[in-house]
C-alpha cells in the first residue's frame, strides 16, 4: 500500500532536474513518518555524517543540499536547520515508523 504525504507548497522542491535533486525549503516537522522522509534517508544520513565530521552550515547547504548560501543565506540557513533537526528526529524517533510505512 503506498501513501501519500500532505505537503504545502511552501515545503516542496522535491523533483530531479538534470540529475541534481531539489531540496524543500523546509523539511517537513511533523511528527509523523512523509513521503518526503522516505525518498531523502540517504540525504539525512548524509547531514548527520557531515555534521559529525565538522562541516559548517554552508558547506552542508552548498555540497549537500545544492544551495548557494552566498546568493541565497536565508533560504540555506533554513534548509540547513530544518533538515538537520528533521535528520536528527528520524535518528531518534522516526526510525522506529519505517516498519509500519
């Protein structure tokens, strides 16, 4: 059975386009297991390798997330800070819905 996740317009960004994935501007915060969850694991795996190897918010958003911090600081930032508390929240929490999804 596959389900479907609420998101509002403000929070998806999530197609391929030429091969680069898109980032929502903000990573979902509920605290129910999306879709978007789902199809970027790999990403928060990767945000929290990143964050335990020392890399900064703006290289978490410019090699990680495809942002330029330097043309787009506000929308890096909150991309950066939302997806790593929601990376941190599938960590802690979110893991444990993956077997009911």
């Amino acid at each position: 059975m596959q389900r479907k996740a609420v998101r509002s317009r403000r929070e998806v960004r999530t197609l391929t386009l030429k091969g680069r994935i898109c980032i929502a501007d903000k990573a979902p915060s509920s605290g129910k297991l999306t879709a978007y969850d789902v199809g970027y694991l790999v990403l928060y795996v990767q945000l929290l390798d990143a964050c335990a190897d020392g890399a900064t918010a703006d290289e978490i958003a410019s090699e990680i997330l495809g942002i330029d911090p330097a043309r787009e600081p506000a929308r890096a930032q909150r991309a950066v800070e939302s997806h790593l508390r929601r990376a941190r929240w599938m960590r802690e929490t979110g893991y444990r819905l993956l077997a009911t999804w």
